[in-house]
C-alpha cells in the first residue's frame, strides 16, 4: 500500500491518495442517512459501512478516491479530474436491503 501526498487546489483537500490495484472496484452509490453519508454501493454490488470503505480505500481496493478529514472525521471524496459528472456527491443514493 502506497499512500502519497499530492499538492495543487484542488488536491491539497486530500490527506491521503492511495494508490488503487488492478482490480480495486468504483463507487456506484452513496447509502445515506438523514443526508449524511453513511456507507457506499461498490461496482460489483457490496455495501460497504463508511468506515470498511475508508480502509478498504487504504488498502488500494477502491479506485478514484482519496481521503480528507472535516472536523476531525475521515471521509472519500473524488480525486479530481476536471469533471463534476464523476464526483461522489453526483452520484445516486441507494437503501441497504
């Protein structure tokens, strides 16, 4: 696991970038709860809490994120890349069954 530090607006919002494996999987889904994120639908189908989907994301297991701190909590939020249309917070919600 290879974690770096990039700098650059926006990339300076991100305290860790982890670098992904070849077969680390996207977000397709937030799961959230009263507005707040609360977990993640991954693109084979796994409903992850957010806390799994943080260190999984350490772990190089989810591709597309890094990880920023905002008030003192760990969240995902996209690695920039000039699209909005790829952002986390575009993307459609999902109730766990």
């Amino acid at each position: 696991m290879s974690k770096s530090k990039k700098s650059g607006l926006p990339l300076n919002t991100l305290s860790e970038i982890p670098t992904s494996n070849v077969d680390a999987r996207s977000i397709t889904a937030l799961r959230k709860e009263n507005g707040l994120v609360i977990g993640y639908q991954l693109s084979d189908g796994t409903l992850l809490e957010k806390t799994e989907a943080l260190n999984l994301a350490r772990q190089g297991g989810i591709i597309g994120v890094g990880i920023a701190t905002r008030k003192g909590e760990e969240y995902l939020k996209s690695i920039p890349d000039g699209s909005e249309s790829n952002n986390l917070g575009n993307l459609p919600s999902v109730k766990q069954e």
